[in-house]
C-alpha cells in the first residue's frame, strides 16, 4: 500500500472565500501515484471548511447569503467567543459547511459523480491557510 501526504496553502484576499481545489488535488493524486485507494482532504484551520458541491456562481452566491442567515458576522457583540478576535461566525459557518471530504480513487481518477468538485471554504481569511491531502491505496 502507499501512502502521500501533502499540504496545500491558500491565502485569500476576502474574510470569506469558495476556492474551487480540484486541480491541486488531481494533481497530488498524480504524484502519488495511487490508482486505487481513498483521498482524504482537510481543512487544517477551524475557521474554513473543505466540501464538495457544484461550481456554479449562482450557488456560490447562495451560500454566501445563506451561511451570513445562519452566522451573521456582524455584530460582533452577539457572540461570547468575541473578545480578543472576531471570529465567531466563522467557527458557525465552518461546522456548518464541515471539515472534510473523502473521494474514491478508481482507475487513478477521483471518483465523483456529475458536478461534484472539491472546495476550500474560507470564512476567516486574509492570512495563509492550510489543507491536507492524505492519499492511501495500491
């Protein structure tokens, strides 16, 4: 069995951010070599989210509006957590949009169905983040 491990860094320019990492994760599967196995992909900062859904700016949109209902950032005096940062909504958003994604590895190729692509949520941004792409398999 193999193993590759590897992290990917993003930096946004936005508080809040959809990245869509695909590529980057086609790629680690490429030098890793594994054509079948699992990829495990994590968010490795509790203020962003790795998820998969469709790329389409529509629902990009959507989500923005949707997590900002659910977690409003603003004001920060509405959460506990707020003291020394003003975060809190972002820790919400990202249990809400969760932590990681596991895909299939067939025949070296991601395992997805019609439209499914691999995302990094950023809810906390403008400073460098990480995630962790983990690939086991033969």
């Amino acid at each position: 069995m193999k193993s590759y491990r590897k992290e990917l860094w993003f930096e946004t320019h936005q508080r809040r951010q959809l990245i869509n990492i695909t590529p980057e994760v086609i790629q680690c599967l490429h030098e890793s070599g594994v054509k079948e196995g699992l990829i495990l992909v994590n968010a490795m900062h509790i203020t962003s989210s790795v998820f998969i859904n469709d790329d389409e700016s529509g629902l990009h949109h959507d989500y923005e509006v949707w997590l900002e209902k659910l977690a409003p950032e603003k004001p920060y005096s509405q959460y506990k957590h707020n003291g020394f940062e003003d975060n809190a909504d972002a820790h919400l958003k990202r249990t809400i949009m969760g932590r990681e994604v596991v895909v299939a590895v067939t025949q070296g190729k991601l395992d997805f169905g019609p439209w499914e692509q691999i995302f990094y949520g950023e809810f906390d941004g403008k400073r460098r983040k990480r995630v962790l792409v983990k690939i086991i398999g033969e």
